[in-house]
C-alpha cells in the first residue's frame, strides 16, 4: 500500500519541489499552504507521514506539531520539521515535538540531502546522528539563536499573563490559544485550534459573542466590548477587541477572565 505523507509550507515552490521527490518514491502527496489549511487536511485524510515548516504566519509549525501529537496519540506517525534555521541537537527536536529535522538551503542541493535522507528513512537505517539533516544554512547561527529568543519570550507572556487568551482571525477562525484559556472552558487545544470562535462559548451566549466581534469591527474607536457569561459550570468576563498591526485589522482577540477567584467562598 502506498504511504500518505503530507506537506505544509507557506512556500508555494517548496512545497512543489518536496511533493515532487515524494511522489517520484511512491508516496501520495498532500499539500497544505499553511498551517490552518495543514490542521483540516489532518483532520479530513490519515496520512502516514508529516513534514511541516516551523515558520509560518498564524498558525506555525510548532502549533500544528502540537495539534498532531495530540489529536493522534493513538496512531503516531513521523513528523519532519522543516526550517531556514538551524536546529543545535537531538533535544531541540524533542522540544519542538518533531522525529526529524530538516534544515532548508539551496534547492539544487536539498535535493539530494533529502534523497539520500529518505533512503535512509525507508529503509529503516537512519541514526540518531542522521535525525538532523543540515543543508547550506540560510541564518547564521547566532541570528537563529536570537530568533528562537525572542520567540520563546513572546510566548513566554502569552502564557503567563494570567488570563484566558484566544486569537481569532479574519474568518472568525481560532488559531492560537494559551493553556489557561483552555482550561477556564475546559476544551483541549486540538477541538479548539482552527474551530469557528462560537466553539468558545455555550451555546446559549454565542450569538452575544458574535454581537461583541461585530462592535469592535464596525466602530473603530471602540478599544473593547465585555460581557459576563455565568452558568452552572462557568463564570467568566469576556473581553473582545480588534487584532491590529499597524493600521490592518486582522482579527481579533479575545480576553477571559475567570471571576470565581474573585467570589467569597459560600
């Protein structure tokens, strides 16, 4: 039976150029231009095989390895991370939750770096010396290391500002959330990530979501809109504003504060 691997890249020819190798050994190809277009072709064909590119605009690399492992605990399969930039050692992959990595350089040389890596990969003879494949390095090393810096830090206060955090993006669409968020209404990352932003709320307060992403785009001067939802199992302070850089609108975020560390216990 023919394996199934699947290809994601904001790079329009590097994923022709991969696909091309790919499919010359055998493999069926599908192809992903980013890494939401990447989450619902997972979500829609099992595939036997991943090669992702980390760096790629809303939802990353990183984030769609994170949605992989999760979504398919019980049928794991090799993930190739694909970057300009350079990977130091084995536990760097570990970190990224990638098997493999796959450094990008100059398209006449990457072509046979990844031929003879996937001989190797077939034939079941790779090391752990070989799960690192470095081609001509696009970075310096040094740049590369203040990149992932610089990363991690903004993370860093994503994760640790003490509040629930979802990006939304133009087609109302979440691609980005941190673990409190998640955890204040008790939905896993992978059911959340490229889920339409109703998913967020019950039922019964979406149309008052969709009201509040509605106010903040039609009245610019507007900085934020914020409601209260309280159930049985919820009490939250929602707070929905526009995503901007710059002057471009390009989404929105939203805000959740659980307000039952504020109540006196009964």
């Amino acid at each position: 039976m023919q394996k199934h691997a699947l290809v994601i890249d904001n790079d329009f020819f590097f994923v022709e150029f991969l696909s091309d190798i790919l499919e010359k050994r055998g493999y069926v190809v599908s192809k992903a231009y980013d890494g939401k277009d990447g989450i619902t072709r997972l979500r829609e064909t099992p595939v036997d095989m991943l090669f992702v590119d980390m760096i790629m605009p809303k939802i990353d690399g990183k984030q769609v390895i994170q949605f992989t492992r999760k979504q398919f605990a019980d049928h794991r399969f090799p993930i190739f991370a694909i970057s300009g930039s350079v990977i130091e050692g084995n536990e760097d992959i570990q970190k990224i939750g990638a098997d493999y990595y796959i450094s990008k350089g100059p398209i006449e040389t990457m072509a046979d770096h990844i031929s003879r890596f996937l001989d190797k990969f077939d034939q079941q003879t790779i090391s752990a010396s070989d799960q690192i494949m470095e081609t001509t390095r696009l970075f310096p090393r040094q740049s590369t290391a203040e990149l992932i810096e610089v990363l991690d830090f903004q993370e860093g206060i994503f994760d640790s500002i003490g509040l629930g955090l979802f990006v939304i993006d133009r087609d109302a669409q979440i691609i980005r959330t941190n673990d409190l968020g998640l955890s204040m209404i008790n939905k896993s990352m992978e059911a959340m990530l490229n889920s339409h932003v109703t998913a967020l709320l019950p039922e019964s307060r979406k149309t008052e979501l969709i009201s509040a992403l509605k106010s903040v785009a039609q009245n610019r001067n507007k900085k934020s809109v914020s409601f209260e939802v309280n159930t049985d199992d919820l009490h939250l302070r929602v707070i929905v504003s526009l995503h901007r850089i710059g002057q471009e609108t390009i989404g929105w975020i939203i805000a959740m504060e659980d307000m039952r560390q504020w109540e006196e216990p009964v």
